[in-house]
C-alpha cells in the first residue's frame, strides 16, 4: 500500500519547512536513508531522507512551499503493483 509521509519536525521549535529542492522525482526508486528533498527551516536547510524503501508515487508539496510539520509531504509505493494501485486510484 502507498503511504504519505509527512514533513518531519527536526527541532523542538521547528513548527514548518520550505521544500527547497525534490531529488527524487516520482517513478524514482529509493532505498531507505536516500534523499528525496531539501527542506529549509527558520535555522538550517535539512536533507530530508526517505523512511522506506520504494517508489515515490507522489510529491504532496512543490518545490517553494511551505508545510507545517506533520503535514503530508510525500508519497511511497511499496512496489510497482503498489504504484499501480496508488495511481489508479
């Protein structure tokens, strides 16, 4: 099953990030720890790294936007069927 990912928080005070930059495009396959995103923060840019390993599905948030933290950011198929599945819906 496909799952969204939200935009994590990395500090205490972090209350949104600003997707500056996707590196991973949908279709791209990924393996947990790879980077999907840069996200820039009141204090840092942060890479932000994909959970699982998968297929990005889905990009919930455009490069330039900001996302409250625990807001959805990302979408991952599991596998190829998955993707399917996620793209018929």
């Amino acid at each position: 099953m496909a799952t969204t990912y939200p935009m994590p928080q990395w500090g205490i005070t972090m209350e949104e990030g600003t997707v500056t930059e996707w590196i991973a495009q949908p279709g791209d396959k990924v393996a947990e720890g790879d980077v999907l995103a840069v996200v820039s923060t009141d204090k840092i840019d942060v890479d932000f790294e994909s959970p699982v390993a998968g297929i990005v599905a889905a990009h919930l948030a455009q490069e330039g936007q900001t996302v409250l933290c625990g807001g959805d950011l990302v979408v991952i198929a599991s596998d190829e069927a998955d993707l399917a599945d996620y793209e018929a819906s």
